[in-house]
C-alpha cells in the first residue's frame, strides 16, 4: 500500500491510497511507472491548482482597499 499525504487544503481528499495486488510478489515494472505516472500528474494538478490560486488573489487584490 503506498500513502500520498496531501496539502490541507485539500481535506476533504486526505489520503490517496493505491493498493497493490493481494499477491505477497514485488510490484511488476509497469505498475511501479503507473504509479510514477499518477504522483506526477497529481504533482502537476497541485501546481497548477496552487499557481490559479495565487493568480485569482491578484487578480482581485485592486478591489481591496490597501492600508496606509
């Protein structure tokens, strides 16, 4: 079983678990890529969702009064 903590603010999805085959084996190849595969993309997905983040307070931050 392999665990992927995620950020706080993605509570609501804590935990991502992929579990292996219930065989005692080691992981073939190409399940060990497919797993390479998703913590990248998962990786991208968190950028991207962290850079649109910080672009929609930018984007909004001339609305806000700003202190003397």
């Amino acid at each position: 079983m392999i665990l992927i903590e995620l950020p706080k603010y993605l509570s609501p999805f804590k935990h991502i678990l992929l579990l292996s085959s219930s065989s005692t084996t080691a992981p073939t190849p190409e399940w060990q890529q497919e797993v390479a595969s998703m913590k990248s993309q998962l990786n991208a997905l968190l950028s991207l969702y962290q850079r649109n983040t910080r672009n929609i307070l930018e984007d909004f931050a001339h609305l806000f009064p700003h202190p003397p």
